[in-house]
C-alpha cells in the first residue's frame, strides 16, 4: 500500500555485535546489566592483540610479530592480504580529503577466527592489529588506543637518529610496546 | 499466533454493515492518503507516518480474550456505523444496540471507539416529521459520549460529490487518523512496557529466552504491519544483541538456564532459508523452545534479511551475512557445542549461497558487479569452506575417497536433511549444489574451481590482488594435491613474484617451498636448483631443511654431466653475496701489462661450508675516449664514482639485510645515491655549474609491480676461463659485470655488480721532458737541468742513447760524475746507474742505462746559454740540422723586465723516428741603457747595468776606455753606472759604432771556480753635425718682451763637423752649382702653451755642406704668459725629397758589412753573423723600395741623439705683462 517512511530514525548499524549492546542504551532498552557480566570473567587471560605488524609505505613488513609462534605463516598471510583493505580504504577517502582522513582505518576484515583492524600513519605506514575473534571483550575505543600508542612508539623510532627510516624496526621500546599488547601465550 | 506478510491493523465495525460496506472502499482508500505525525516516548524521535487498517466485522469472538495482549490481532479501533436519523428509530433499536457494543467493549477494556452518523439527504426527504438533524447526535453524545464528545463524528453525504461531502469527509478521516494513532501509541506502549517487564525478569530462574523472543517478535510483527521496517528491524537487532550477550556471558562462565537448549548437538546444518518471509519452522522450533542455536541465528537473520530488503539495503544484508557466518562458527566454539566435523562447513557453505542467491534475486546484473566487494567476502568464505570439505571428505587425495571419507560424507549430507520445497525445482540451489560437489571427485573439482575463479575475478575488479592470489595459492596448493603441477605453476609463480617484490619473506620461503615441489615434480631441473638454491640459504627455513636444499644441489652437481647438458647458470645472489671488492694497488689504475690484484670477500649463504672449484669474472671493456686526459682526470673520476672506495681500494657492496634472505634484498627499496657533479669547462676548467646527480635512478623509478626478472639467471655463453687482458692501447675497463662461481656442474652467476667496479689500464707512450732546477734559468751561468724519462711502454734498452743536437748558444756542460736514477711506476727508487756523456763536434750523445717500462729514469746535466748581444736584432738562425728555425726570440717581460730567450733543443730519441723539440727558457740577469751627456764639443757616455735577476753578479772589466780598477759588485736588483768622456780625433766618423762589454760571475759562487763570463752592449755614437741657437727678440723699441706683442724669433742653425766619405749616405745631400747642401727642415713647437707661433713656424732650409755654415731664420711669436718663459721647442729633421733615390750598392754594402764586422766580438760565429746581416740588408732594401713605390712623398727623419745640439736648451726670456689691462688680484685672508 502507500505507506511510507518520511523521516527516519538514526539506525544501529550492525558492524559488530558488540558494538550494538552500547548503541541499545539509546533506543532506550538498556542492557546494562547484561554488561556487567561480561568483562569480568574473561576466559582469555588479557583483552589483547595476537597479531601486530607495521608495515613500510611500500608495503613490506618493517615490524611483524605474532603470539603463538606456531601460527606465525599464517599471520602474516593474513596481515599480508589486509594490505588490499586498507588500499581500499586509503583510496576511497579522495585526495583532497586526505589531510583529514581519520589515521583509524576500523576494521579490515573479519574471518571466522580473527578480526584485522587497519592503522594508516600520513606517511603510509600502515599498523596492523589482528584480533582473536573469539576475544568479544575489546571495544573500538580500545583498539584506537592500543593504535595510538603504536603510532607513538613508532614516532620515537623514527626520532632515533640511529634508525634508518625504511630499515626493520629493531627498538627494545617499541619491542615492549608491543609485548604489552600481546597475548602472553598461555 | 497466524501472521502473514501484508496484515494490516484491524479496525472492528460495528452497527449498520451494509452502510460500512457501501463507504468500505472510499474509506479504504482514504485513510492512507495523508501522513500523521507520530509522537513516541522515550525520546524517539517522532516520524510522519501512513496509516492502514484492515476493516472488519465486529465479532464478539473475535474480542481478545483477558490477559491476552497478542497484538497481531488486536483491535485498535473499533467503529460503529448508523445512519439513523429517526429518533423513534434510534431509541427503539439503534441505542439499545449500541450499548450492547459499548458494554462488550468496556468488558474488554477497550477504549478506542468511534460513532460515525451518516447522513444522507436522500434519507432526509423521505422521513417528513424529522427531528433536526442535530437532535439524533446530540442524543448519542449525549447518551455515550459524556466527557469524550469527539468520539461521535458526522459523515455528510459520504456517496456525493459535493464539498460539503468532500469536508466532512476530512474532518472524519483526520479524526480517524488521530484516534488510530493514538490507540496504536497507547496499545504500543502498553506492550513495550509488559515486554521490558518481562526482560526485566531474566535473571530469575524460570525465564525463557525463547518466551521473550515471542513477545519482542510481535512487537516487530506490528511494526512490520505498520510498514515501519526500521523500527521492526531494531526488534531484531535487540534479539540478535541479547541473544549475544548471553552467549557471551555463557562463555565467560555466567550460563543461563535455558541456554541449555542452545548447547545441544547440532543435528541438522541445513543452513539458512531466505526465500519465505517468515520461516515458520523455525518459529515453532524457538516456540517450542526446542531450538538449537543454528535455529535461532538463522531465523533471526532470515526475518534481519527480510527487513533490510525492504529497506533496499542488500549490501547490508551481505556484510551481516558474513559476520553472522563468523560469528555462529564462534558461538558454538564457545558454547562448547559438539558438531559433527564438516557441519559446519556445510552449514556455512550453504549459507553463503543462500545469501548470494537471495541477493541475486533482487538485484539485477550491473548492481551485482558494481558491488563485487560486498559479495565477493561470501564467495570467498564459500570456498574456503568447500575446499575444507573436499580434504575432509577425500576428495582432493590422488586416490580419490577412502571408506571412511564417503562414511563421513554420507553423515554429512544426512545433515542437510530434505532439501526445502521453495528450491526442489531449481537447478541450482546450494542444496544441489553441495550434494553434488561432496558426490563426486570430479563435481567437487568443478565446483570448486567455478567458486575459485569467481572470487579471484571479483577480487581482480576490485584491485584486491593481495586477496586474489592468496585464492591462487590455494588453487595451487589443491592442484598440487591432485598431481597437476602444471597448472599449480603460475600460482605459485604470481604469488611468489608478488611476495618477493613487497619483501615478505616468510611468505616468499613458504610459497618457494611450495614452488620447488612443483618443478620437482615438473622436472625443471634448473628452475627447481634455483629455488633449491635461494631455499638453501633462506634465513627462515631450519638448518635441516636448508641443508636438505643444499643436498639437492650438491647431488646434481656430482652427478656426471650427460653428453648434451651444459652446466646450469643459476643466480647468485641465493648462494653467496658478494661483500667487499679490494683492489691493490688501491687507485685500481695500473699500465698494460701490470698486475692488478683484486680481493674479493664472497659471504656464503649456504648452511654447509662449500668447496668452490672454480671463480671467473667477465669484464666489460669499455673504450674510454680522450687518453689525452691522462690519468690524473682518470682517477678524479674514479673517486668521483666510488665514494665507499674511500681511496684504500675497497669497494663495500651494499647488503639487503640479513634476517631476511636473499628474497629480502629486491624488496628493499634502495637507497639513493647522490654524488657531486660539475660540468668545467674545457678550455679553462672554470666551472660552468654543478649539480647533484642520482645514480641508480634507473632502480627507483621503475615499476615496482612488475620487475619480473628476479630469479632468471641470464644463461647465456660464460667465460669459463678466467680473464686475460688483452692489450689494449689508452684504454680503460670498467669492471666485472658478471661474475661466476661454478660447483661442479652448477654455475652461480650474479648478472651485475652493483655498484659498477671498474679499473683501469693505460698505455703511455714514452716521455721526455727536461726542466729547470731553479725557478728559472739564467742566461750566461751554467746551471744544471733535469732530465726526466718517463719510459711508458717503451724497455730501454742497452745502447739507447738521446741524441742532442748542439746549438752554439747553448753548449751542454759535461760533467764527469754523472748518474741517473731509475723510478718505478708507484715512485720507488729502484736504483741508480752511471750514464756516460758523449760530446762530439754536432751532437751530444747521452747513453741511457737500460731500464724496464713503466718506469721514469731521472738525470741532470749543466747547460749554459750564451748570452747573445743587445739589443737583439730580429735575424734567422740556421740549426745544425739544417732546419731553418726562427732564432730563440727573446721577450721582454712585462712583470720583471726580464728579458728571456727560449733556447729550443733538439733530441732524438732511441724511441721515436721523430727529433723531440724541448724548449727551455733563460733570463738574461741584466739589462743595459746607455745615455750620452754632450756639452757643447764635450761628449759623456754613461752606461747603465741594471742586474734585474734575482742572483748576484761580480762584474769584472767593464771595457770601454781603460781598464777598471774596481770590481764592482752588482746586487739584485741594483744598477752600476760607468762614465766616460770622449775625446774627437781628426777626421772621426760621424757615427761610432761602440761596445760596452764586460765580465760578470755570480757573487756567491767560491773564488776558485769564478770564471767570469762576458756580458756585451753594443750601441751607436754620433757626432754633433748641428747647433741650434735660439733668440727672442723683444718688439722694436722695447727692452722686455711683452704679453700679447709680437716678439721675433731667430734661429740660427751651424754645420759643425766637415762632411766625410761615408756622409753621403747619412744625409741624402745634393750637388747644386758646385756646391753641396743638404736640406733640413725646422719646426717650432710650443707644447706648453706658453707661446703662440705667428705666421710661419715651419720651414725647409738647404744647409751648405761645409763646417760652420750657418743659417738664420727669423720668425714671430708671442708670449701668452708674463714671467720667466722657456724658449719654445725648436726641431729639426733631415728633409729627404721625395725624388731621393735609395742608392744601396754592392760595394756599400759590403762597406757597410765590414764596419759592422769590425764592431762584433770575434768571438761570434762568423757564419751566423755574416748570414744575418746579409739578411737584414736585404730587407732593408726591400722595405724602402716598397716605400719608393707605395709613397711620392717627402720623408723627414729625426736625427740620431747626439747630433744637433741645443744651445738655447733651457735659456728662458722675460716677459712683461701689459700694463694697461694690469688686474691685481689681492686676497687677504
């Protein structure tokens, strides 16, 4: 029949299931308590990356490493072939809005057991989390930071005027940065 | 609960039903015609709206039953329809009706109700004793509506098309909208209120998840009716999320009674059905509480799918599609749920399709490939999972299925169950698909292949080629499995390539391995030795596996080579690495036919140690052009090239890093190399401009994608012996290219060094070169100079001796002690051997001892140049060798006033069929003026030597008169000045040739070895032939002269000396009447503006040829100046007619000749004077008779100083000024 929508409520877009659980405060159905259960009892021992790479502007690894060592192939497959993505992403922001693109690129892609998010640097360094899928606790804001503190580690490598800048990074900071955001293997 | 797609809210009529009937389709049609704002709680945001309604009968049945809050078939309206206008009528039967209806609903609790009074005028005209109109409302207001007088609304003529039909109809509408909506926000509320009551409840024991899905589904259910698609949506986003969370909480160890269903064994993985609107299965299935979770997650997502297709949303529906897939897989991990292996991949597999089939199905072709990347994720995901069950069920084994892969195949497919009517007759439903493609090997092939390719298709459109190989690879590895190594080939090849250009080397190891089965089984035997060798020294790869490569290698190479194998050519970049490069010497400059030593430091890759039989290196010649420029702007350009070289010889390659492996280093971008240009120019060597210049630009700025020729070696025809160095003459080699490392059978070649190495060899042809000890050499003292041979590629050999031809100016001083020493190339003293001087009338003969090429062989010997005469007069010199050569010039210079001879000296050399021409340049130390002081009769020569050089001389007889006592020293610099008078003999010709000669010797050489050395000037004397005697006489009648009057001059000019024989041709004289007069030509000139000349102030005299002939000539001048003036300047030249005849004779000349002759030092050659002379007479003849033909002009020439004197030289006259126009000038200060 005739009937038609004129105007249009802001809409929960589903990009992650953990996401909506926040989004339904605002329709006015909260879930609050619900919440409270979950991030208490984590199973995983910690909220953490199993996967964390950067990656120079030409695309070749400056920094990869990966928990457990057992999987290490694969991670870098799969960070490998993120790189698609994040062209994508770079590519689809235009040029002129380049100066204000987000440096957060979100998530990649998922696959059935991990989620990959994207990090661009201006200068096309490119950081890459991979995320245990199973590990639901870890929100977008977390992501963002643990990106953060990534980029700022790597700004320090670049200050040190002993780093040759295209070089693998080799740095005890960045190195326990990065330990710091890893899943201990348990 | 029935419930079907494209219900409407019901709105109950009651009252007339054949009136509601005869407005159903207007009011129908009406209703949704104008939106209604829709004001919500909660905050929501309000939104216009249409409404619709489904009109039906009332029926007391019908009426939900207490407590029954189902909406789907909840009245929100009910209406009751009369058209009474009769009040007997009314009360009669349409009241008591009414409150039947009225206490029915109030039973209910329904409070939504509406009156409609049609009225019709048809009706009207019929009933004649009608109450007004008014009247049968304001009954029903009154009897119903107490408080709620809106609820009895009037319908005018609803059938007519009249305005008043057409308000009242608006009015009705309008008030039906409102009590519609505000029944539906009522009702809804009231709903949404028990619904978050209920949740509200779910952590108490008895909740059910299942229980609560109903009661939110039929929230959506109304919205959905509504056509409110977003707001149902969010219903089942709300399900979905709590749904989620409980997993959530279940697994983090916070379980939920009722999960307990969820967690059974999955029995069916039939996966998702899209087609129906609403999958009424399921619905029962999660009614009943007997869902698993594969259940509710379908249904939940079948009913989300539905919505955002209403919602034209498709691409969301992909991408939820996915994380749903993703998420499902994840939930059962979590909640611990057995599934049998591979139901999964089933369930996801067929999921995919379903999805990809649903969105197919409403969109069309150009939408689908216009969003390839929303699909293409499913695709991919499709055939992950295909090819997962294709290794589970065996279908990807050689051998094909055993027993227990069909087993667990035939489980698998029981699974799936029936395949669902909607799809039975399609031919290509995921359920046949599957089932098919777990048949059968060949099915399993083509459907796997046919998803392969599609996802590899679509991820090509969308530039994600880093996706679409990863799909290639598998295609590989799965080729590879079949036995097919062909086709896994370029795969493997294009991943490979893709990883080696962005430098990920784990990968690059991994797909290498890969690659090297592949041409193993493909029996590219030099191929697969190639990935052998780059495995064999991969980084990443264990010692053992590394080693195992290495075997691969080292077994081929032992074998014997068969009759029509050549050796292989492989890169060497995987096998060793070329590190440093040294040259010794370290310049890398050497001449034919020395030995130029090259160290190389090779690292080596392999894991073993390696026994190398043999190196060779190819080099590339390289003709460099301009071997003028020798081989110091050789070896500046080689500095300029090799800034690593750093001048030790080394050349430092630059290495990828080592962690990485050899698949490392081209990944890398390289660095760049910048080095300092300038462009000079040729002639000067000034600079034109600089600038910076990128020298590997070539690297940088090609495609990075595509550099294929990584691993190919070049195989072409390699020098297998090592390198000989043909001689090449001027040349230079730029280095090796190509180097090779061979292993038995197997050769390692690296194509290029980068950067270029390059050494170079030149050829020089032997050199002689003879220069000065000192700063300068002077003329007059031996002094020694140095001769240098540098040897080239000449080999001196016993005999060979230089050959100079002696010139009489510059005889060579032989000395008896007299070595030679002998120089390497590199500058070392390689010894020290006599030479012996030979000396004969024509040539000096200089045995040279033998010496090797290459080699410089340095003596001295003591020359002396003659001093010649001054001043020098321009004449040709004879050479011995009979070549006519202009004689040593000689040259003032400017700066020192040096006056220098370059003295040219001939030398054959043993070498050469040509005579060498050296010249070598002498000062002369001193420089000589003469200047003759007449007075009167009285004559004064004074000669001045000036010792310009920086040395000091002693002088010794400075001859002209008589014998000098003393020895005057001359210093630097300094000048000695000697003075005679001169006395006249009787009858002394009228010029005098004199010359001043004397003895010099340098000051500081020791007394015993001063050997004085003759200095000579020669220069001419005249006599006084003319006194010039000036007056002025001051105006007649006048003591003094005055300014502005005319005062007289009066010159008179004197012969002095008696004409002599040779006078004639001095002065050109002529014979008239007896008598003999020359003519002259007087010229008064006042350069100091003192005076002014009137009338004529030139005139030519005849001079009588006879002593003291004397004439006066008288002319005016007038001083321009009161006070003391000089005379003004009186001239005279000899005035030569233009008719002169130049009458040179033989026997003058030869007069002439002898004069001369008697003037020059015997000591002079007598040839080379006499020649000279000869000469100069002859050009002397030549130019005048040019100047006879060229000009029939009278001549004047000045005489020679020394023959008119001056008298009035210096007298200066008084001269008044004029009296009357006397100015004083006073200045008081």
């Amino acid at each position: 029949m005739l009937t038609r929508l004129k105007t249009q409520v802001p809409l929960f877009s589903m990009n992650s299931y953990t996401k909506l659980g926040e989004k339904l405060k605002l329709s006015g159905l909260s879930l609050a308590s619900t919440h409270s259960h979950v991030i208490r009892l984590g199973r995983h021992n910690s909220k953490m990356a199993v996967c964390i790479a950067v990656i120079a502007k030409e695309n070749y690894p400056l920094f990869i490493r990966s928990v457990p060592v057992q999987n290490e192939l694969k991670f870098h497959y799969t960070v490998h072939t993120s790189l698609d993505v994040v062209e994508e992403k770079i590519s689809a922001v235009g040029k002129a809005m380049a100066d204000q693109r987000e440096l957060y690129l979100g998530l990649l892609y998922p696959t059935e057991d991990y989620k990959v998010y994207g990090y661009v640097t201006n200068s096309k360094v490119k950081f890459v989390i991979v995320v245990d899928s199973s590990n639901t606790s870890l929100r977008d804001n977390e992501i963002r930071s643990m990106f953060r503190k990534l980029h700022n580690s790597f700004t320090d490598v670049m200050c040190n005027p002993f780093y040759n800048p295209g070089d693998t990074i080799q740095s005890k900071a960045f190195d326990s940065i990065v330990s710091a955001m890893m899943v201990q293997a348990s | 609960v029935s419930w079907r797609a494209g219900s409407l809210p019901p709105v109950m009529c009651a009252g007339d039903q054949s009136l509601f009937t005869s407005l159903y389709t207007s009011l129908a049609q009406q209703l949704p015609k104008e939106p209604m704002e829709w004001r919500r709680s909660y905050g929501r945001a309000p939104k216009m709206i249409h409404l619709e309604a489904n009109f039906v009968q009332f029926k007391e049945e019908l009426l939900p039953k207490d407590g029954n809050r189902a909406l789907l078939t909840f009245p929100f309206l009910h209406i009751y329809w009369t058209d009474c206008c009769d009040t007997e009528m009314y009360k009669a039967s349409v009241k008591d009706d009414m409150l039947r209806w009225q206490s029915t609903l109030r039973l209910d609790g329904s409070v939504d109700w509406l009156i409609v009074v049609v009225e019709s005028e048809a009706k009207k005209k019929n009933k004649t004793n009608i109450l007004p109109r008014t009247s049968i409302v304001d009954k029903i207001r009154n009897d119903f509506c107490n408080k709620q007088s809106d609820r009895c609304v009037v319908l005018s003529d609803p059938l007519k098309e009249s305005s008043r039909s057409q308000d009242s109809w608006s009015s009705f509408l309008t008030k039906l909208r409102t009590l519609l909506l505000m029944s539906f926000t009522k009702n809804l509320g009231r709903f949404e209120d028990d619904m978050r009551t209920l949740r509200e409840k779910r952590t108490e024991p008895g909740w059910s998840f299942c229980d609560y899905f109903m009661v939110q589904e039929e929230l959506a259910f109304v919205f959905e009716m509504l056509q409110q698609f977003e707001d149902a949506l969010v219903q089942y986003d709300e399900l979905d999320a709590l749904f989620t969370q409980y997993v959530l909480n279940f697994g983090a160890g916070d379980g939920a009674n009722w999960l307990g269903s969820f967690c059974a064994p999955v029995k069916r993985w039939s996966g998702l059905l899209l087609r129906r609107p609403i999958d009424m299965e399921k619905r029962e299935l999660i009614q009943r509480g007997e869902a698993s979770l594969l259940d509710l997650r379908s249904y939940l997502f079948s009913r989300q799918c539905t919505l955002l297709i209403f919602l034209q949303r498709p691409w969301e529906v992909t991408q939820r599609a996915l994380e749903l897939l993703h998420n499902c897989v994840q939930e059962l991990r979590l909640l611990e749920v057995s599934v049998v292996q591979g139901a999964l991949d089933c369930w996801v597999f067929l999921s995919c399709l379903e999805v990809l089939h649903r969105i197919e199905g409403c969109c069309d072709r150009a939408q689908l490939e216009a969003n390839c990347s929303h699909t293409v994720g499913l695709w991919t995901y499709a055939t992950e999972k295909l090819k997962s069950l294709g290794y589970l069920c065996g279908l990807v084994a050689e051998k094909g299925p055993t027993s227990e892969d069909l087993n667990r195949t035939v489980d698998l497919l029981a699974g799936l169950g029936e395949e669902r009517p909607e799809t039975v007759n399609s031919l290509q439903s995921p359920y046949k698909k599957l089932n098919e493609a777990l048949s059968s090997v060949e099915a399993f092939e083509k459907h796997y292949l046919e998803l392969s390719h599609a996802a590899m298709e679509m991820y090509r459109a969308i530039g994600r080629m880093r996706s679409s190989r990863l799909i290639g690879k598998s295609l590989a590895e799965f080729y590879m499995k079949k036995g097919d190594p062909e086709r896994a080939e370029c795969f493997l090849d294009d991943s490979l390539r893709s990883y080696v250009a962005e430098g990920w080397s784990l990968q690059v190891t991994h797909t290498r391995k890969q690659m090297a089965e592949c041409q193993k089984l493909l029996q590219q035997t030099e191929d697969y030795l190639q990935t052998s060798a780059l495995l064999a020294g991969d980084a990443n790869l264990t010692e053992e596996e590394r080693k195992h490569f290495y075997q691969v290698i080292l077994t081929f190479a032992s074998q014997p080579p068969a009759p029509s194998d050549q050796t292989v050519a492989l890169s060497m970049a995987a096998f060793a690495q070329l590190r440093q490069m040294q040259f010794s010497p370290p310049g890398a400059v050497v001449h034919v036919g020395a030995a130029l030593q090259l160290e190389l430091r090779v690292r080596c890759l392999m894991p073993v140690a390696v026994q190398v039989e043999q190196l060779a290196a190819t080099l590339h010649f390289s003709l460099e052009q301009g071997g003028a420029r020798g081989r110091a702007g050789g070896t500046q350009r080689r500095t300029g090239q090799e800034p690593q070289g750093q001048g030790d010889g080394v050349v430092l390659f630059p290495q990828g890093s080592s962690l990485a492996g050899a698949g490392m280093g081209a990944s890398l971008p390289p660095a760049l190399e910048l080095y300092e240009m300038q462009d000079r120019s040729p002639s000067d060597s000034s600079l034109n401009s600089t600038g910076v210049v990128c020298k590997n630009m070539h690297l940088l700025l090609r495609r990075h994608d595509s550099s294929a020729s990584l691993d190919t070696p070049t195989a072409g025809a390699l020098p297998r012996s090592s390198v000989t160095l043909s001689l090449l003459v001027g040349l230079s080699f730029s280095l090796p290219p190509l180097s090779t490392l061979s292993v038995g059978r197997v050769q390692f070649v690296q194509s290029h060094i980068y950067p270029v190495v390059q050494y170079e060899v030149y050829s020089q042809e032997p050199q002689l070169t003879i220069e000065p000890l000192s700063d300068n050499l002077l003329a007059g003292i031996p002094q020694k100079v140095k001769f240098t041979i540098a040897t080239g590629h000449y080999n001196v050999k016993k005999g060979d001796a230089l050959q100079l031809s002696n010139t009489d100016s510059m005889p060579i001083l032989h000395s008896s002690c007299c070595s030679a020493t002998i120089l390497s190339s590199t500058g070392e003293r390689v010894g020290e051997r006599a030479l012996s001087v030979q000396s004969s009338e024509k040539v000096t003969s200089i045995s040279l001892p033998p010496t090797p090429p290459y080699h410089t062989l340095e003596f001295q010997l003591e020359v002396l140049c003659h001093i010649p005469p001054t001043p020098f007069k321009p004449d040709i010199e004879r050479l011995t060798n009979g070549e006519v050569r202009h004689r040593p010039k000689s040259h003032s210079q400017a700066d020192s006033g040096m006056i220098h001879i370059d003295q040219k000296v001939s030398i054959d050399c043993p070498w050469s069929i040509y005579s060498t021409l050296i010249s070598l340049t002498f000062y002369v130390p001193f420089k000589a003026k003469h200047s003759i002081l007449s007075a009167g009769k009285r004559k004064y020569i004074q000669v001045c030597l000036q010792n310009v050089s920086d040395t000091n001389f002693q002088l010794a007889d400075p001859v002209l008169t008589e014998r000098q006592p003393t020895i005057p020293t001359v210093c630097s610099q300094q000048s000695v000045f000697c003075l005679w008078e001169m006395r006249w003999a009787k009858h002394l010709p009228l010029c005098l040739q004199c010359a001043f000669s004397a003895s010099f010797a340098p000051v500081s050489a020791s007394d015993a070895h001063t050997a004085f050395k003759p200095y000579r000037y020669e220069f001419q004397l005249d006599r006084t032939l003319y006194s010039l005697k000036a007056e002025i006489l001051p105006s007649s009648g006048d003591q003094h002269c005055r300014t502005g009057a005319l005062c007289g001059l009066e010159v008179s000019i004197t012969r002095q000396a008696e004409p002599s024989e040779t006078e004639g041709e001095e002065e050109e004289s002529t014979e008239i009447e007896g008598l003999r007069t020359t003519k002259l030509m007087y010229e008064v000139v006042d350069n100091s503006s003192n005076w002014a000349v009137c009338g004529k102030s030139s005139g030519v005299v005849s001079m009588p040829v006879a002593a003291s002939a004397t004439h006066r000539v008288q002319m005016e001048v007038m001083p321009l100046f009161a006070g003391h003036l000089p005379f003004p300047n009186i001239k005279v030249f000899k005035y030569l007619p233009h008719s002169a005849v130049p009458a040179i004779q033989p026997d003058t000349d030869s007069c002439l000749e002898n004069d001369t002759m008697s003037l020059l030092d015997k000591g002079l050659d007598d040839q080379g004077d006499t020649a000279s002379i000869r000469s100069r007479g002859s050009i002397h003849s030549v130019g005048s008779g040019e100047q006879q033909r060229g000009l029939p002009m009278p001549r004047l020439e000045p005489f020679s100083p020394g023959q008119v004197f001056y008298w009035s030289q210096g007298r200066q006259v008084l001269v008044l000024p004029v009296t009357d126009d006397h100015v004083m000038e006073v200045n008081v200060t």
